[in-house]
C-alpha cells in the first residue's frame, strides 16, 4: 500500500542507545512521522559504508530512505561508530567532515580502486549538494544529536544545521 504515496524524508538522525537510526518523514497525507531503524550487528569495528548501502538497500526501509543520500547514511553509522569507540560526537564528526572531504592535492593516480571509488562519490555527492539549494524541497538537513544514555527517544532535541556552510 506503500506504493503510491510519497515519503518525504525530512530530517534523519542517530540514537545511540538502542543503537537506530531515526527518520521524520512525511507520508503521502502529509502526515509527519517518525520511523526508528534499528542498527543491529554494528560494532565499532564495521564498514559505514557497507552499513549504510544495506540499509538504503533493505526492502522495508528502502521506500523511506530515497530521499536520504548515501552519505548521510555514512555519517550517522560513523558518529555511532565512533560513540562505540568512545569518541565525543565532536571528534566523530571532525573525523567524518576530514574523511568525507576531497583533498585538492592529493594524487589520485596512487589510490586503490577502493578509495578512488570512495573519492568519486564524495565527489558526486558534493555535486549533488551544491545542486540542492537549501529552499529546494528535496533538501535534506543532516542532523546529529547526542541523546542522553538513559532519556526515552521522546525527549531527544533535534539539532538542525541550517547553516553550517559559512
């Protein structure tokens, strides 16, 4: 029944505790709602990237997530995975913004397949970005909250970066 209503996806987010990964979306009435995805078999040790294309890739979740980029998805697996690893959220998104940016004098000639794939999407991601203007309906704000350990997921605040470009 899910096939003819439009999900927007508006804003997706990382629980750490039950590890998930959370979306608010509209549905096809324009109803907001919230889907929870719990992130299972997921260690600090686990691939972001391989996590998050099974997940974009998951029949159940896969008519939700259209409008979240593969990178978005990487982002929230690596701010859990670095929270598994005992990071802050700030050094987890440091080190994310660091992997997830192309560097002008790096000699792409040296890389493995692997990275060079790796930089491509980055690539192609940032293209997308760019295209996206912020008032462009299909713009997603990425968000990343730290939810206290022992709060219920109703109370979690969303943090939206309207503007972290400048």
């Amino acid at each position: 029944a899910l096939a003819g209503m439009a999900q927007a996806a508006k804003k997706c987010g990382i629980c750490f505790q039950p590890p998930s990964i959370i979306l608010i979306y509209t549905d096809g009435r324009d109803k907001t709602r919230q889907r929870i995805m719990p992130v299972r078999n997921f260690s600090k040790f686990s691939d972001c990237a391989l996590a998050a294309e099974q997940l974009k890739n998951n029949p159940r979740h896969k008519a939700y997530l259209e409008g979240v980029s593969l990178r978005q998805l990487r982002k929230m697996y690596s701010l859990l995975k670095g929270h598994l690893g005992g990071e802050s959220l700030a050094e987890s998104l440091e080190k994310f913004q660091r992997e997830e940016t192309i560097d002008p004098e790096e000699d792409l000639n040296k890389l493995d397949d692997r990275e060079l794939a790796k930089r491509k999407s980055i690539m192609d991601e940032l293209f997308e970005m760019n295209r996206k203007k912020k008032d462009d309906p299909d713009f997603i704000y990425d968000i990343e909250v730290d939810f206290p350990q022992d709060e219920q997921l109703e109370s979690c605040g969303w943090d939206l970066e309207s503007d972290e470009e400048n």
